[in-house]
C-alpha cells in the first residue's frame, strides 16, 4: 500500500471566473428593471396563450365530430401544452442573457 501524502491548505481557493470585487451597478451592469419588464410581459404573453388554449378546449369538443373529438382533445390540446412550455422556456433563456 503506498502513502497518501498529505496537503496542508493555508486558505481557500477562489473559484474561477469570480473576482473579490462586489458587484458595481455604474459598472455597466445589467438593466434589472428592464429585464424585469421583458419577463412580465413575455409571462403575460404565456398567461394569455394558456388561457386561449383552455378556452378553445371546449370549442374544439363542440366544433370537432364525436370519434375525432378525443383524438383532439388528447393529442392536439397535449401537442399544444408541450408546445407552449418549449417557446416559454426558450424565450425565458434568451431573456436570461
């Protein structure tokens, strides 16, 4: 069995890509209102889009033939939910940046 050696750590390591300094917003930081805003405003945009679909989910179970009609409401209406959750996560990343 060999010997381990050990290391005597005086302090700890800065992790990388952070500095000691605090955060300076004349530094040309980023806008938090601004981008407090782009994320209501897309929030408000899914908000409604749902509110369209849940709203739209009866109108298809009326306007759509009986043996059709589950077809719709189970795979369209799941499409559109799985649809609806991609865009949403997507333009929520790209605000991120």
């Amino acid at each position: 069995m060999t010997a381990e050696r050990r290391v005597i750590v005086s302090r700890r390591p800065v992790a990388l890509g952070r500095s000691r300094d605090r955060f300076d917003p004349d530094d040309g930081g980023p806008d938090v209102p601004a981008i407090v805003g782009r994320q209501l405003r897309q929030a408000l945009l899914t908000v409604g889009a749902v509110a369209a679909l849940l709203a739209g989910v009866p109108v298809i179970a009326v306007w759509v033939p009986a043996p059709w009609a589950w077809f719709a409401l189970s795979l369209a209406v799941q499409g559109a939910w799985v649809v609806l959750a991609v865009l949403q996560l997507r333009r929520a990343e790209r605000l991120e940046r």
